[in-house]
C-alpha cells in the first residue's frame, strides 16, 4: 500500500514539473510575440546615426518611434519623423517635416518661407546661418518637404526632393538613450 502512495506522489511530481514547463514556454512564447507585434506594428526604436538632426538628435541618440501615429492622423509641420530613404529605400533617415503637399516652401535670407509666410523654427539655435537660398517650390499633393535641424550638414529635400508619403515608418516620440538626453521630441 505505502509502494502504491509513493508511486502516486512521483506521478503527480511529474505532472508538476511538465504543468510549470509547459506555463514557462507559453509564457515566453506569449512575451516573443508580442514584442514582435509590437515591434511590427507599434513602436520601433533606432539609433542615430549621423549629426543631421543636431541639436535635436545627437550621433548614438536612441529614440522611439511610434508606427501607428500617422495611421491615426496626419504627419504635421514640425514633426521629427523616421522613414525610408527614397534614393535607396534599404537606408532610414531621421529629418523634421518642414512642409505638406500643397504648400510653396523658400528659403531666403536664413528664413523658411511656407506659402510665402515667414515660419518660427524654436527648435534651431538661434544664431544658425544656412549656407544658400533655395525655391520657391511647391509641394505635390501626397508629398513632404524634409530638412535636418543642422541645416548646413544634412541631406534632404533640398539635394533628393520631396518624400513620398508611403516611405514614412513613423514619428520620432522619446530619446530613450543615453540616460542624460532622455525626453520627448
């Protein structure tokens, strides 16, 4: 009878230890494919890789960028935004969005002019100096005019053009990293 009891108390041992195997590798597959889900649809998070975006964004930033924003509304003026490259869509940029389809973009005496009105851009240093005019030019419908926060270093829609709306990933949200440059753009 005592052989029978002991072998009960192995079985159910057993049951236990395969039962909190099995909860651990559903618990990790659960936790995989929803950081994948995540990843593909909600948040993204890259690196920095150049001093386009300075001050703003300095080389080995790390920010997040939210993929649904734009689904949910329009990108707007201002926004930093992530997208692919259009010269080599392989490659990802980081620029802010300075205008929308539609609109007539100058570049004058160190001004953005956006249909003509003189644009405030809080976010550049105020003694920035950008080398050169540029436009007038218009917009087309389903497009955005992109330039770096370091006018004079960076490669935009003033060298390769307008960006096609279906290349944009998604807006750039937090600096994540490094601990002292933490924040929201």
């Amino acid at each position: 009878m005592e052989q029978v009891r002991q072998d009960q108390f192995d079985g159910q041992s057993e049951k236990k230890q395969k039962s909190a195997l099995l909860e651990i590798l559903e618990s990790v597959a659960i936790a995989v494919l929803l950081a994948v889900l995540i990843r593909m649809f909600l948040f993204q998070p890259f690196i920095i890789p150049s001093e386009s975006m300075y001050p703003t964004l300095q080389i080995s930033d790390r920010i997040m960028v939210n993929k649904l924003s734009y689904h949910l509304g329009d990108p707007g003026r201002g926004d930093v935004i992530v997208f692919k490259y259009p010269m080599d869509p392989s490659r990802d940029f980081v620029k802010r969005l300075i205008a929308v389809g539609g609109e007539t973009i100058e570049v004058r005496d160190n001004v953005i002019y956006i249909n003509g009105n003189a644009v405030s851009e809080e976010y550049l240093p105020p003694d920035l100096i950008m080398n050169g005019d540029f436009g007038p030019v218009e917009v087309p419908p389903g497009t955005y005019f992109m330039m770096g926060d370091n006018r004079n270093s960076s490669e935009d829609s003033r060298s390769w053009g307008m960006l096609p709306e279906e290349n944009i990933i998604g807006k750039a949200v937090v600096i994540y990293w490094p601990v002292n440059r933490i924040g929201l753009l």
